[in-house]
C-alpha cells in the first residue's frame, strides 16, 4: 500500500469533523464536540484560513488527519507550529501514517524558518507518549496548560471573574 499526505480540500469539511470525531471518542471525550461540519469549513477555507489540515491517506483513502495552525515563540522571535490534532484510525496504526504526519510538518517548519512543532498529549495516553519521545519530542512537564472556556470564559470577558 502507499502512503500520501495532502493539505485539506474545500468540500472535505466533513472528513475533517469526523476525524475530531473519532479522535474525541477515542480520547473518551466525545461529548465535548460541539464542532460543526460549517465551523471546520469556514476555518480550514475561509477568506483568511488561520487553520490548516494535512489529510493522510492508506491507499487512496483517508488513514488520519494533522489540524494546526502558526503560533509564535517570543522567546525563539519566530513562528512554529501547534499541532492541534493529530490521529490515525486504529485499524491503520503501526503503518508510519502518524510518523509521516508529524515529518511532514516538521518540513514545514523547517522550510519556513519555523522554531518549534508543539503539541500536548493526554498523561494517561502512554502509547502516543512513547511514540512521541522516540520521535524526539521533550515533554514539557514543568508547563501546565490552563484553558478558560463556557460560562467561565463569558464571566472573565464582563470583569466578574
């Protein structure tokens, strides 16, 4: 079988949001997607896309997918990568697809001048974990990630929180 990797189509909105799907429920957090098949469409390939999608595919059909967008170190002064998503269906794992994925953008950043390729993985998923660190990835543990969402998020935009 062959292996190709190729930025998102307009048209595969859907392709990409079941992606997330089968991602989030493997990650046993399907019941956070509140991502709609217009939402990914209008990011991956609005007038100005800040959102970009790598499609990998298994002879011909679609394996996984890799969402990132450009983020920016002040501390490297350049732009770098921040992986957002990256997954590959189960029946496909252990074929180098994720590899692949993460060599490509890692050519990305190197061909832009980029400083870094980051991304955050669960701590109970210690398969990625292991896969992740033979590639060469540090894990960052003195970092934690803070996120404010929902009715949190309203509550800090008035100055009540």
């Amino acid at each position: 079988m062959s292996l190709t990797i190729r930025r998102a189509r307009p048209g595969e909105a859907g392709l990409v949001l079941s992606f997330v799907r089968e991602l989030a429920e493997y990650e046993k957090l399907l019941h956070e997607v509140e991502a709609t098949e217009a939402g990914i469409d209008a990011a991956l390939f609005g007038a100005n896309p800040r959102l970009f999608c790598e499609i990998a595919e298994w002879g011909g059909e679609p394996a996984g997918f890799a969402v990132w967008f450009v983020n920016f170190s002040t501390f490297s002064g350049r732009s770098g990568i921040y992986l957002e998503d990256l997954f590959v269906r189960p029946a496909l794992r252990g074929k180098g697809i994720g590899k692949a994925l993460l060599v490509h953008l890692a050519r990305e950043c190197v061909a832009n001048g980029w400083s870094r390729l980051q991304w955050a993985v669960l701590d109970w998923n210690t398969p990625s974990i292991e896969f992740y660190k033979s590639l060469g990835a540090v894990l960052m543990d003195e970092w934690t990630v803070c996120r404010v969402g929902g009715p949190a998020l309203a509550a800090l935009a008035q100055g009540t929180r």
